[in-house]
C-alpha cells in the first residue's frame, strides 16, 4: 500500500532490506528523516522528526548537532552525555529503556531513567575512555534496587548493553542507491551485481536475501 501511494504521489521510496530505521536518513544526508520511532537516533541520524499523533497534527524535533551550552546541559542531561561520550550512550538508553530490538518492550526491568542518568553522573568529571560496558554496567547495578539486582548480575547488565550496541553500531542494515546492503558502519555485505533481487526489492518487487 505505501508503495502504491508513493508512485501515486510520485514520490522517491526505497524498501528496506530488513529495519526500515535504518534505510530512513541513509539515501540523503540533507535529509531529516520523519518518524514515530526514537530507534532512529540510535542508528545515528542526526535530525529527526517524531510525530507523536499524525490526527492531532503534533510532532517533535531531535536536532543532534545543537552545540551544548549550560542551558543545554542542565535541561537535556541525556543528550549533553550523548555529545560528551558518544552514540554508544544513545544505544545504551534504548537497551535500558526498550527498543525494537530489546527482549522486552519496557528495556531492563526495574531500571529505567531514574536509574540511567545518575549512574552516568559518575563519569561526569571523567573522560570517554573511562565509560565502556563493564564501567557503565557496574554503575547501573550499584544505583539500583534490590528487586533489580535479583533479575540481573552486572554481567547480564553488560551483556545486553553490548547486545544492543553492537545491532545498532554493526548489524543493521540498508541499501545504497546502486542497490547494494551495507551495514550500518558502512562495511559491504553484499553487492547489487551478486543478487539482482535486492535491486527488485529497493523498488518495491520480491524479498531480499540479506
């Protein structure tokens, strides 16, 4: 249907090899992708759009190029650790907080943002090179409650924060305009030449075989 009412509109589309979040932003860097999915700041775009009701004609505007000023720092903390340490911190609010890719839809049980931005408040007087999994896991679980501490060790808070890294930063994928699937992190996994299929599929006819 969506391709039905692109062609009608005479509109450029692409379909997706597999996440729609990360073909959207891809195809033009200029570009500021619309949505209703925060996943598209973990797969790095920098200006989005999030329509929160497409009937009550309400939306937000994410701009991750905004230089931060103090002003910015004490009312959007989340995104001044983002500017201070990396996508990583994106990726790590979405494995904590849920995503598309998380085992459950609300994130980590009993942790949550109350949890989240006091243990990176540790690393505030800290350099990049200090916050990694293992530090940032050992932060959460000490700021926890006990409840939390009986589903998870700091291990299984490391693991699933690497888990979910490493699917946004490498695993996900999305075709170019010659129709080859790259990984997000730019690496050809597989050329249009090898698989005339994903070409189909770019425009809409067959299933790739990512």
């Amino acid at each position: 249907m969506c391709i039905n009412v692109c062609k009608g509109m005479f509109l450029d589309y692409a379909v997706a090899p597999a996440d729609a979040d990360m073909q959207v932003g891809r195809c033009n860097d200029s570009a500021i992708a619309v949505c209703r999915d925060g996943d598209l700041l973990a797969y790095d775009n920098k200006r989005v759009i999030f329509v929160d009701s497409y009937f009550k004609e309400t939306w937000r505007y994410a701009d991750m190029t905004v230089p931060v000023t103090v002003d910015v720092r004490d009312g959007y903390p989340l995104y001044w650790y983002y500017r201070k340490f990396g996508v990583r911190i994106i990726h790590w609010w979405a494995a904590v907080m849920g995503c598309d890719i998380t085992e459950s839809n609300c994130g980590m049980f009993y942790l949550g943002d109350k949890t989240f931005l006091p243990a990176l408040s540790a690393f505030d007087e800290g350099v990049a090179s200090m916050v990694n999994s293992i530090t940032f896991a050992a932060a959460l679980w000490d700021r926890t409650s006990p409840r939390t501490r009986d589903h998870y060790t700091i291990d299984a808070i490391r693991k699933e924060l690497d888990r979910v890294l490493k699917w946004f930063s490498a695993n996900g994928t999305y075709y170019n305009d010659l129709g080859d699937i790259l990984s997000v992190n730019g690496t050809l996994i597989k050329q249009a030449l090898d698989d005339t299929i994903s070409v189909k599929q770019m425009k809409g006819g067959g299933e790739s075989k990512n």
